[in-house]
C-alpha cells in the first residue's frame, strides 16, 4: 500500500476525487436540500464511494500484476544479463577458436584448390584411359577373330600334319615294299641274264642275235600290266595317251609324271612310290625274246 502511495499519478487521482466528492457534498448541503435530496445525494455519494473503492481495488490490482510482472521481467533480466555474460564468454573463445582456426581454413582452401585441379587431370586421364581402353577392346576382338582363325589353321595344320605322318608312314611302308621288290626285280633280273646266257651259250653253233624286234606300237604294244601299279583300265587309258612301250615311260620327267598323272585321274605320289619310271627302264633294259 505504500508503494502505491507512493506513486504520484494514484496520488493525485485520489486526492482529486476525494476533493470533488467533498466539494459536491458540501454544496449539495448547503443548498437547503429536502431530506430526501440529501439522503439521495448521500447514497449518490455513497454509490461514488463504492465506485471509487471498486476502482481503487481495480486500481491496486493492477499495480500488484504490474509489480509481479515487474519482478518477473526483472528475474528474467538478470537471467538474460547471465547468459549474456555466458554468450559473451563463448563469444570470446570463438573469436579465439575462429583466429588459430583462419590459417588451417586457407590451407583447406587451398588444399582443395589443389585436389580440384588434381581431380581435374585425373577426370582427363580417366577420358584418355576411356577412349584408349574403348579402341583396345577393338583392337582384342580383332585379335579374338584372328586367333580363331588361327586356332582353325592350326587345327587344320594338325590334320594336314597327320595326314602327312600317315602319308609318310604308308610312304615308308610302300618303300620298304618297293625295295623288296626291287630285291625281287634284281633277282629275277639275274635269273633272267643266266637263263639268256644259257641260251646263247647253248646257240653258240648257229647264227648270233635273232631277228630284230620291230618297235612297240597300237598294234604290237609292250604289256604295261607288268609293271607294278598299273592296271588294265589304266593301261588302255595310257594307250588312249599314246603310251605303248617301256622306254616311253622309262623316259618321264617330273613333269611328263605330273602331266600323265593328272590324265589318269591318280595322285603323282603313286607313280613315284610304285616306281613306275624304275620299272619301265629295267623291263625296257632287259628286252623281249
């Protein structure tokens, strides 16, 4: 209550009140009111006596919220004047922190300047490794279809290869049979040669030699049938050649084989393996009785 009479402006407005609610009392006895005015003029007064104590209770409860309010701002000042204290503190060791941290700060920046531009070239390398790796999957599937045709070749060359050593195996064997043959031929030769010594020995009394043997031709050919390897169709085929005696065929070259060979419809490698030429010139060089 003394704070509140404390405060001038409640001070004054009370004081005024009171001072016009006297002066209108005061006057309104002094006009020679009937009773009845003044005790009307007195509940007046007394009803503006409520009224005033209603305002002043009015009055003073908003002084007291006003006081509560005044403590609580003022409770909440000194709370915010802590933590401004506080927020000042963190202030300052930021600015501390903030200071020892600029250097690492531009050398971040930096270090990233740096990696940008390592990155870079190394995003360009990555484009040129790109493009190179690209034209060497080119370059490997081209190689991929040159070693299968190559794998083929090889598999090919394997075949041929084996052919060949079964050519060679057969080569061989028929050479070891011709040799024997030739082993035969020569003995037989031999033979041959003794029996015509007999003879002549034994025609030594009559005239020497005989009658000279006309030449092989269509109508008095050579038997080419002796001759290992030939057969009865191709001797008609060597005939149809012009082909009638021993010396004719005794006297083939590499090409005069080549060439007959290919009219025979046969393979060159037979004529040299049976010795075709070999036994043309023994049968040529021993003569027909």
């Amino acid at each position: 209550m003394n704070e509140l009479m404390q405060d001038p402006v409640f001070y004054w407005l009370v004081w005024a009140i009171f001072t016009v609610a006297g002066t209108i009392i005061g006057w309104s006895l002094r006009a020679n009111f009937s009773e009845k005015d003044v005790r009307r003029a007195l509940d007046r007064s007394e009803h503006d006596r409520s009224i005033l104590a209603r305002l002043y209770t009015h009055i003073k409860h908003q002084h007291d919220l006003r006081e509560a309010d005044f403590k609580k701002a003022t409770l909440e000042l000194d709370t915010l004047r802590d933590r401004l204290i506080v927020l000042e503190q963190e202030r300052a060791q930021f600015a501390h922190t903030e200071h020892e941290y600029a250097d690492r700060i531009g050398q971040a920046d930096a270090n990233v300047a740096r990696f940008a531009e390592k990155f870079r070239t190394l995003e360009e390398q990555a484009n040129a490794l790109r493009a190179k790796n690209t034209q060497l999957n080119v370059e490997l599937g081209r190689m991929q279809e040159e070693l299968a045709a190559w794998k083929t070749l090889y598999r090919d060359f394997q075949a041929m290869q084996q052919k060949l050593f079964n050519t060679e195996r057969a080569a061989n064997s028929l050479e070891a049979e011709r040799n024997l043959l030739r082993q035969q031929l020569e003995s037989a030769r031999q033979e041959i040669d003794r029996y015509q010594n007999t003879r002549t020995g034994r025609r030594s009394s009559g005239p020497k030699g005989g009658p000279a043997r006309s030449m092989p031709g269509p109508d008095n050919p050579d038997d080419l049938k002796i001759i290992n390897g030939i057969t009865t169709h191709t001797e008609q085929l060597l005939h149809s050649l012009g082909i009638y005696s021993y010396i004719q065929i005794g006297n083939w070259d590499d090409d005069a084989i080549i060439a007959a060979a290919k009219k025979l419809g046969i393979s060159p490698g037979k004529i040299y393996q049976e010795d075709w030429v070999g036994q043309a010139r023994q049968l040529a060089g021993e003569g027909r009785v």
